[in-house]
C-alpha cells in the first residue's frame, strides 16, 4: 500500500513539472551595431530577456517573441 500525504497538504511544484511550463522564445540583440538573435528556453518573456542578457551581458535587448515549432 503506497502512503499518501493528507489531500488539505499542498503538493510542492516537482522540477520536472516546471520543464512544461518553459517555452521557446526568441531574443533579438543588438551588440556592437549588429542585430542578433538568440533562441532560449523560459517561463516568460522577462525570464527570456534576463537568460539572453546572462549569455550576452554587453548586449541590448531589442526584443522578445515566442517560438512555436
């Protein structure tokens, strides 16, 4: 018989149910006068802008659309 927690206990988020919830998006940059994109996974757009921004920390981000494949 497997023990499960009173149903009045909230069940903590799992790591891999937070997988589901990132999306593709699309970050376009602007560095040293040329326009760059990067493509990067997230929870939103702002998690989006702040992981493009971590990977290129001189840049500018010019904008931020999701990707659907």
């Amino acid at each position: 018989m497997i023990r499960r927690p009173p149903r009045s206990t909230p069940k903590p988020s799992s790591a891999a149910s937070d997988v589901y919830k990132r999306q593709k998006c699309k970050v376009s940059l602007f560095k040293a006068g040329t326009i760059f994109e990067e493509i990067v996974q997230a929870t939103d757009y702002e998690d989006a802008k702040e992981v493009a921004l971590a990977r290129n920390p001189n840049a500018t981000v010019m904008g931020v659309t999701a990707v659907f494949e």
